[in-house]
C-alpha cells in the first residue's frame, strides 16, 4: 500500500507542483505557500514579498481537485484529524 501511495504522491507532484520550479522558476518559498494553501492547512494567501514572485491563487482549485482525485485521504481529511502544531 505504501508504495503505491508513493506512486501517487509523485504523480501529484510531477504533474501539479514540480513544473511550477523546473519550468516557470518558482523558489521553494513560493511552492510551499502554495501547497499549503491547496491543502488547505493553513488560511494564507500564495502572496511573497518582493524580490520573489509567487503563484496565482487561480490555480488553487483546479490542483485541489486534481489532489482529490489523485490523494484523496491527503484531501478529504477532518481537521480533528490534521496534525496540529503548537
């Protein structure tokens, strides 16, 4: 199960983030903000400061979709069942 869901993992990630830094030139910042705003974790813009760009919110819902598809107990998660930081 594990290496399927590994499988699936870098599907999502080939297909829906890494072209974002191979192709376009998003910095690792940029990319995690929009990660964590498509997986809903926290409730943020994708906004950076100057001199970084950052990605579109636009794109959030179409990669949340995708994600669904392709990760859904990544996705469909309660927030009892999020990990909680403190």
């Amino acid at each position: 199960g594990a290496l399927e869901q590994e499988k699936r993992i870098q599907l999502f990630m080939n297909k829906f983030i890494a072209p974002y830094i191979k192709t376009s030139g998003y910095s690792n910042q940029a990319v995690d903000k929009l990660l964590a705003a498509v997986g809903g974790w926290a409730d943020l813009s994708t906004r950076l400061c100057w001199p970084y760009k950052w990605i579109d919110q636009t794109v959030i819902p179409e990669i949340r979709k995708e994600g669904r598809k392709i990760l859904p107990e990544f996705f469909n998660m309660n927030t009892t069942d999020q990990i909680k930081y403190e």
